[in-house]
C-alpha cells in the first residue's frame, strides 16, 4: 500500500528538480551545434548592389562578425547604436545578414539609422539563416580566419557583451595564427 503512494511522490519529486534545475539556467545560452564548425557556405547578393554577390570565401583569412538583422525587427533597433560604435571602433569587419526583408525596406532602414556593415547581403528566402541555426533576430556569429564560428550571440549586442564577451574572444582569435 506504501509503494503506491511512494512510487508517485518520487516520480513528482524527480519532475520538480527538473523544473527546478532548468530555472537555474539561461535562456540567452543556447547551445549552437554550429560552434566550433565551418560556417555553412553561402554566396548571396549585396543589399547595396545586388548585381555584387559575396560569401564566406571573400571572407577568409579575417576574423569577422555576421550579424543577423531586419527592418521589422524590434530587437534590431535596440542593438543597432551598439553596432555603430563598434563599427567607428573598426575592430573586425561587420557584415549584415538582411533576413526575410525587402531590399527598400531594408535600404530605408539603414538610410534612417546609418549603416554599421562593412557589407550587409540578401537572405529574402531565409535560408542561409536556416542554415546558420538562426530562430530568432537579432543574432550575431563570430567566425575566424578559417571559416570557424567561434561564438554565437542570441539576442541583441550590448555594450556588455561587446565589452565582455566580443571584443575578448576576437583578441584571442587575432593573435591565433
């Protein structure tokens, strides 16, 4: 009679210390299966000249940021002065992944609250995010000389996160070889 009892109170108890376990954690960390692989290739028009393509090969050899943005994006707006003061600082090229948007809108967009991108390219269909594990704009990839993400950053870029997370872990990939 006590085991039947027992058997549920357990069952529950095991249930509350995976709830409880999984409040202790971050949803900003999101572990990407792409870290520490090559970026997934991709050859895509410039939203400024969309007779121009450029893909991870132009990249090669430069440790770069890909920062996922839109015009509809509110989150975009928030981390967009952010990207300006990290473009004028010219640490590392920024290049823009324009995502499921138009290209007036997107042009409108960056007229009205400057341009941060070395480059910004067109993903109107979205698979390129599709395949850089993109859920949710904005979201920001490091990725190294060889093509390698090295960090992904979920949400928009702070200035604590550029301060504390970014800027250290493109030092680090500057010095490597």
């Amino acid at each position: 009679m006590k085991a039947k009892f027992l058997v549920p109170l357990a069952l529950f108890l095991v249930l509350v210390g995976f709830l409880g376990y999984g409040l202790t954690l971050n949803p900003r960390e999101v572990p990407s299966p792409l870290v520490d692989k090559p970026a997934p290739e991709f050859r895509l028009a410039t939203l400024a000249a969309p007779d121009t393509e450029i893909g991870l090969a132009d990249m090669r050899g430069q440790v770069w940021l890909l920062n996922v943005w839109a015009s509809w994006c509110v989150s975009c707006r928030q981390e967009h002065p952010v990207l300006m003061q990290f473009a004028r600082d010219n640490v590392v090229p920024l290049v823009g992944l324009n995502y499921k948007d138009t290209r007036p809108e997107a042009l409108g967009w960056l007229k009205e609250h400057g341009d941060p991108y070395s480059v910004s390219v067109v993903d109107a269909d979205g698979r390129v995010g599709i395949d850089f594990g993109v859920y949710g704009v904005p979201e920001t990839f490091l990725i190294d000389r060889e093509g390698v993400v090295r960090y992904k950053h979920i949400g928009p870029v702070t200035p604590e996160a550029v301060r504390d997370v970014l800027l250290p872990k493109i030092a680090e990939l500057s010095r490597a070889s």
